[in-house]
C-alpha cells in the first residue's frame, strides 16, 4: 500500500508548528463562565483551532502576527491596527460563544496587514460553525454538529462526533478516529480518513485520497489523483477519473472505477456485490472462493483459473456465469485493459 507520506508529514507540522507561526505567547487571553452548546469563530486570514473534552468554562486564546512573515510587531503595534483597521469580538450570547475578527475595510495591502487566529478551549457537547479566509482549521474531541471551511488552508478532524461538515477550497484534509455522518471536500488537495464509521462522503477535484480502517457507507471520489484502501468494512463506493486504484484487505461491498490508471483490489470476505471498471487500463482482482458467485468478467485477455464449481461459459476476453451455485454479483469490465483474477 502506498502511503501519502509526504501529505501526512507536511500537515502534521503544519499543525505542530501552528503556535510557532503566531506568536510564542497568546496576545490575549479570555476565560468565560457558563455552560455553551454553540461556538462561533470567524476570522478572515488566519488559523483556528478547537480542543473539545475541557472540563469547567471555555477558554480562548488570540494569536496575532504580521501578515509580513518577514517582520514582528510589537505590542504597541498590534494595537493600533487593531483600533484603527481591525474589530475583534468575543461576546458570551446565551448559550453561544462568537469570535470574529474582520477588516473595516477592503485594503488588500497583506505587508501592512496582520493575521488574527485563535485557539479554544470547550467541553466535548458543542456544536461549531468556523471559518477562515486562508488559514488553517484544526477541530478535534467534539460531540455536535461542526461546519467549518477555510478558502485555502488545511483542515484537521480528530476524534468528532455527529454531523460533520468541512470543506476547503485547495487544502488538504485529514480525519481520525471520528463517527455518525461525515462530509469532506477540497478543490485540489490530498484526503486522509482513517479509523472511521458511519456515513462517510470525502471527495476532491485532483488530491489523492487514502482511506485505512473505515466501516459504513463510504463514498470517495477525485478527479485525477490516486485512490488508496485498506481494512474497509461495511460498502464502498470510489472513482477517480484518472489515477490508479489500490484496494486492500476489503470486507465490504466494493464498487471500484478509473477512466485510465491500473486497479488492484483484493477481498478479505464478500460483500453484497463487486463491481470494478476501467476505460483502457487494467484489473488485477483477489477474492474467495468458497461463496456463491456470479460472474461477469470482461476484458481485452482475461488470466483466472476457477476453482469451484463453475457453469457458465469461459473466453479469452469474457467470462460468464455461476460459481458454487451462483449467488453475489462480480462484475468487471476493463474495457481494452487485461483482467486477472487470483482465487484465495
């Protein structure tokens, strides 16, 4: 199985180093009183991050920096852009806690602008709706319903629960240990999801998607990056248009498509159905043979030596019928790409 090293590296120090891209200490810290059930944060440049799981009041912390990475800001710097080019709020309202920090005005003037993030401090019952123009968003130990979405920056999911919705429009997007409904989407970025269940849609234009340790309903799909399974339960739907395909380890239904890259899937235990197709390239196929199957198989030549009892008609390019009496559907069509099939 090839791993998404290079993604996997590059976004955990991108968040590992999160507090060393705004200052060593926080600008300001708030501490508020009360039981929440709803956060709020919006900013328009820079980060957020959310730890659920505190016990007692919520806490938030503000990170200022220079939107110039090359200069630092004092105090008494930040300051004055805040009086005079920036509002920041954060205002307890009932059982709502809001955040915002936003331009007065439309200057584009980045040099001479300054990056406002924050990191909070919550209980784990708390629903959140976040948003950032280009910094990164990091949410994790939640149980609620999460929005969240950043124009250009990576997202991070640790640990959630409940409905769960982000999307980023070039980022990459990583998410663990999380459950219930799930719905990720980037415009070109990579996706990682792993030891997840539930209903899970991830979905970019051109990343790769890898996906370890998922059980549910599971629907991936990207324009022309790689895909990449292992140990996934429950059914699975996935496509790229270009890529490659690698599947293992599987003990789920699998419905399985590329428009020209090879795809390798092997089956641990049947499904409900197997359905694999290719535009030109090819199908190299694993799976049981002690269930009842039926078979439709084609391809430009097809390798498989049937073990079973198998009825049916069998050709160069195209096999068909039952095995073992008949029973699950496996379809593949590898277009003018070659079919091989391995019996374990």
């Amino acid at each position: 199985m090839k791993k998404l090293i290079s993604f996997l590296f590059a976004t955990v120090v991108s968040f590992s180093l999160l507090a060393q891209e705004w200052d060593r200490e926080p600008y300001q810290v708030q501490n508020f009183n009360g039981s929440f059930s709803n956060l709020e944060v919006k900013t328009s440049g820079g980060s957020i991050t959310v730890k659920g799981g505190q016990s007692g009041n919520a806490k938030v912390e503000v990170y200022i920096r220079s939107g110039n990475y090359d200069s630092k800001l004092s105090k008494s710097d930040i300051e004055k852009k805040l009086t005079e080019d920036y509002e920041l709020k954060m205002v307890q309202d009932g059982n709502t806690l809001r955040l915002t920090a936003k331009r007065k005005n439309k200057n584009n003037d980045w040099k001479n602008s300054i990056s406002i993030s924050f990191a909070v401090y919550v209980s784990e019952n708390i629903s959140s709706d976040l948003s950032t123009s280009g910094g990164n968003i990091s949410i994790s130990a939640l149980n609620g319903k999460q929005v969240f979405t950043t124009s250009g920056g990576n997202l991070v999911c640790k640990q959630l629960k409940g409905d769960i919705k982000g999307t980023t429009s070039g980022g990459n997007i990583s998410i663990e240990d999380s459950r219930d409904n799930i719905y990720l989407t980037t415009s070109g970025g990579n996706i990682s999801a792993e030891n997840c269940t539930g209903n899970i849609t991830i979905s970019t234009s051109g990343g790769n998607l890898e996906m370890d340790d998922l059980d549910g309903t599971i629907k991936s799909t990207t324009s022309g990056g790689n895909v990449n399974g292992e140990r996934i339960k429950g059914e699975l739907k996935t496509s790229t248009s270009g890529g490659n395909v690698d599947l293992d380890e599987l003990s789920c239904s699998v419905d399985a498509a590329t428009s020209g890259g090879g795809v390798t899937v092997e089956i641990k235990e049947l499904g409900k159905y197997v359905k694999l197709s290719n535009s030109s390239g090819r199908i190299d196929l694993t799976m049981p043979s002690n269930k009842g199957i039926t078979l439709d198989i084609r391809g430009s030549k097809i390798n498989s030596s049937l073990s079973g009892n198998f009825d049916g008609k069998i050709e160069d390019t195209r096999i068909k019928g039952t095995l073992n009496g008949g029973g699950i559907p496996v379809t593949v069509d590898a277009g003018s790409g070659r079919v091989s099939i391995d019996w374990k």
